[in-house]
C-alpha cells in the first residue's frame, strides 16, 4: 500500500522542529540587551582606553569584541541628568533636570555653599517625569522581559525603576551614593535585602543581574546593571587594595598634582583604592558576561558600556586623573563629558572596531529601538540619533551635540552651556566678567589654548547655535543673586 505525505505538513513540521531547536540553544526572535552603566568612571580610567595602572581585562576584552567610541559623550557633567538622558532620549535641558538630584535649589544654595555667588543656580526637577516613555517602557510594550539593579537616583518614592517601566528593580532608589556599610553589607537599601557578612554591593548586583539572565527563559530581555561604583565613598575588597597598594609601591608611583583655577587636580593615576573598585567593577562585569557565554546568548545579546560622567579629579579626594583631557566631574571641559563607551552587536560590528565620532548619551535611545528591529519614536528620543550606521561601518553626520549646566558644581565649576560642531567647541560661562572659551579639540584635545579672541567668526556661529538650542529646549537659566557682593557693593 502506497504511503502518500502531505509535504505542507511535514515543512511545517520541519520548521517546528528547528524553532525549538533554536529555543533549546537559548536564542530568541529579538536581540537581548545588556546596558553597564558605570558611575563616575573616567574616560581613560579603561585599559583599552589608555590606564596603565588600573587593571580591565574583561572590559577590555568586550572592547576588543565590539566598537569602541574615543568620543563618546554624557549629556551632562553629572549624574542624574546623563541618566535621564539615556532612558528619555532627551537633553537635560529640555526635560529641566540639569543637576543631580538632590543639588542646591535657588532658595537651598545656603545648605551648600556660601551664598555670596554672583549667580543663583537654575530650578531644576528633581524627577525623571512619569509622562516620559522611557526606554525600559518601550521594550516592555514590545515584549521583553526589564530588569534593573543599582544606582538610579531619578527621584524618589513613586519615580523608582519599577514606576518607569522595569519588571524587576534591585537596588534602585533615589541615592545617589551607598548607604549603610557602603561597599559591603548591610547596605540600608530598600531595594536590596542585606546579604551575608562581607558581601560586596558591586559583586552583589553582577549576582542579580545573573540571576535574572538564568530565569529570563526564552522571552527577549533588557538587563539595566547600574554600578554605584565607583561613586565616593570609595571603598572596595581588601585583597584589590593590597594589589594597588603594592603594584603603586613596585612601579615607584607618587602622586602628582596640578592647578586648574583655585582647584588641584590630580595629575596621575595611582590610588590604590580606587584601583581596586575599578577592577572590582570589571571582575563583576566578566561574570556577567561569562553567564552570557555559558548560556549560549552572547551571540544573540547586544552589551552596551558607558559611564554618566567624567572621573573625579577636582575635589573630594581626587580619586582619579582623565588626562590628557581637562578637569573632571562637574566640568564643562572634555574630562567631565567624555566617556569610554564600547557597543557590541553580534553579527554586526566587527571585532576591534574604532570611531571617532561624537556621540551623546541621547543617542541609546533610538540605537536600540533599531537594533531590536523595533518602531522609532521620534517625538519621545527628540534628541537622539541612531548611531547604528556607525556600527555598520558607515558614516554618520550627528550634527552638533549640546551641554547645558546652568549651576555651581561640587567640583568647583560654574554655570553654563557649551556645544560641539565637528572639531569645534564653544562655552559659555555665565557669570559676567568671564570670556567665551573656543577650543579645536582636533588639534587641542587638552583644551590649554583658548582661539575665541582669533576667531570670533566661529564664536558667533556656534553661540548662535547655542542661543537657538537653549530656546527650543526651554533651558532654564541661573539668576543674579542679590546677596552676592557684585550686588551689594560689599
């Protein structure tokens, strides 16, 4: 008797059978992403991104595996604006959170500082609004599972991430720095249950983070790991500290220091505590990724790693030096924007891949949503650009890229705005009396020679474009303090 095949059916079969096939390996329809936001870490605090002291291997091998971006820039000097940057797309200055939250208020400078500035800071909102669509809330709506564990400092009760649109928040409130034993348990987190004698927080979050990634199943997910580190209070594992206190001691390192202004800077990179929080960062970044590997879903998750501003090396123990770029933390200069940042697509960017070109914290936003095959929304990334032709191999024309910091920094900064166009930057400090600054980054990656007065052409041009900006955006801007001395003559 003759067997006759319904051959629709056995394709269909056919095709079953090798979807779950792709299941059993741990793949999925849609890219995963794994987004390492780390805290105040420098741009040259990286070995692949010029550290010679500080020890990065898994970092540094991520950056070997994917691009890596020599102009990568955070939309603000400070932390919690560059973190609302990348989950709204939007400037700073359009969504009215330009300092961190918690920093003085008009009416609050007195709790600070002195209130003798000539300048009182702009109002800011000390929230992320609930009315943005965050980028966590984008990918939930599209089927993923969201995650987020560490800093988060975008508000407080009801601004949390599980408010903003992730599933799972370890550690996430509105503190900008550790609480409790800082590094080590107990933490007095809300957030976080305090774990067992000796724990540490960085290690704790790569725990969480694996956690997730090992019960996320076969849904597509977006992990957020936000290090606290390597925030002051510094603070890392005994045996790391004795490494730098030792490897300081071998090379013959002494700490060098410098003046910018009325501030010292540190001139080099040799604090051993501080080393060892970085490489406690990086060993924290290599299990994570390790689970990836072991899971079979390195092949099918984008890692993105980037830092929300310049390294300290103006004030408050001046843990780190961001030479040969200028100041830190605070700054408008290049040492308090620019950041290393390393994006791997699998399949897509090739191994060891480099670019110079400028990029800024919006852009996440809208690379992503590309990346994951998902609909743009462009009246939310207002400010973003996809840097996926970057990631291609192709060119991208970004335009210029905007910084508006209409405050006094903790750092020892002062108010006010700058912009990049190409090689050329301009800024703008507000206080009256204080010149414009001009610099050709291509040429003066230090900053050191100011060309405004030989050049106010370009002045002209990129203030106008500044002006135009600060009024689209609806920038607030500092007001005369009438109890400074300029005012009353004292």
């Amino acid at each position: 008797m003759k067997v006759r095949l319904n051959w629709g059916i056995v394709i269909l079969a056919l095709v079953v059978t090798a979807c779950g096939g792709m299941k059993k390996k741990g793949t999925a329809s849609k890219p995963n992403i794994l987004f390492i936001l780390v805290d105040d870490l420098g741009w040259t605090d990286i070995g692949e991104f010029g550290s010679s002291f500080y020890e990065t291997p898994n970092v540094d091998a991520l950056t070997k595996k994917g691009m890596k971006f020599t102009s990568a820039y955070a939309a603000c000097p400070v932390c919690s604006p560059t973190r609302a940057s990348i989950l709204t797309g939007k400037y700073p200055a359009r969504t009215s959170t330009t300092d961190w939250f918690g920093a003085p208020q008009p009416e609050t400078v007195g709790k600070h500082w002195t209130k003798d500035k000539p300048l009182l800071p702009a109002p800011y909102n000390e929230f992320m609004a609930l009315e943005e669509q965050t980028l966590a809330e984008t990918f939930k709506a599209n089927g993923y599972s969201t995650f987020f564990a560490g800093k988060w400092h975008l508000g407080d009760e009801g601004y949390y991430p599980e408010d903003q649109g992730f599933d799972i928040n370890k550690g996430g409130y509105h503190a900008g720095s550790p609480r409790g034993n800082h590094y080590f348990t107990p933490y007095n987190n809300p957030k976080l249950q305090d774990g067992p004698p000796n724990e540490n927080l960085t290690n704790r979050l790569a725990d969480e983070t694996i956690s997730f990634i090992e019960q996320a199943g076969n849904k597509p997910f977006l992990a957020y790991l936000s290090f606290y580190s390597v925030h002051t209070p510094l603070g890392a594992p005994q045996d790391l500290i004795d490494k730098y206190t030792e490897k300081k001691k071998r090379l013959a390192l002494d700490d060098a220091w410098g003046k910018q202004g009325n501030n010292k800077v540190r001139l080099n990179q040799c604090l051993p505590v501080y080393g060892a929080m970085v490489e406690s960062m990086d060993n924290a970044v290599g299990k994570v990724l390790k689970t990836l590997k072991e899971k079979n879903l390195d092949q099918n998750t984008i890692v993105v790693f980037m830092s929300d501003n310049g390294g300290l090396s103006t004030s408050e123990g001046h843990p780190t030096s961001n030479l040969p770029l200028k100041a830190g933390k605070g700054w408008l200069y290049e040492g308090g924007v620019r950041e290393p940042m390393v994006i791997f697509w699998p399949g897509v960017t090739k191994a060891g891949i480099q670019t110079d070109q400028y990029v800024v914290s919006t852009d996440f936003y809208p690379t992503l949503l590309e990346m994951a095959g998902l609909p743009l929304l462009p009246e939310q990334h207002v400010d973003g650009k996809s840097m996926v032709p970057l990631l291609q191999g192709e060119k991208m024309d970004r335009g210029a890229v905007f910084w508006h910091y209409p405050h006094y920094g903790n750092q020892g900064s002062s108010p006010g705005s700058s912009v990049r166009l190409g090689d050329w930057k301009l800024i703008q400090w507000f206080e009256k009396g204080r010149e414009m600054e001009l610099y050709n980054l291509k040429n003066d990656l230090g900053e050191n020679n100011n060309l405004a007065a030989s050049n106010p052409e370009k002045v002209q041009e990129l203030l106008k474009l500044l002006d135009d900006w600060r009024k689209e955006t609806g920038a607030r801007m500092p007001s005369e303090n009438p109890n400074s001395a300029a005012m009353t003559g004292r």
